[in-house]
C-alpha cells in the first residue's frame, strides 16, 4: 500500500494537531499546510511529523 497516514505537527508549540494521508511514491518529500493550531490561537505552518 503506497498511502501512509501521517501527523502535521506545529512549527511554533511542536504539538500534533492534525494527521492525513500521503501518497509516498509521488511525494516523497515533506508536506507542509498552513493550518489552525487551537492550542496557539492562530494559522501557522504545519509540517509533517515522525
């Protein structure tokens, strides 16, 4: 199965706020949105996490 389900972890406070899905073999690079964090009050750049 080449999807995999990963977390987006917060750039600013490191906490994982949200996880999707992620096609390795067309992506194999990190992802990164720029999603609302609640626990930081505000839109800031999510990365993929471990």
């Amino acid at each position: 199965m080449a999807r995999d389900i990963i977390q987006l972890v917060c750039t600013q406070c490191k906490r994982k706020n949200y996880s999707t899905t992620k096609n390795k073999r067309r992506t194999p690079d990190k992802l990164e949105f720029k999603k609302y964090c609640r626990f930081c009050g505000n839109h800031t750049l999510h990365k993929e996490g471990k």
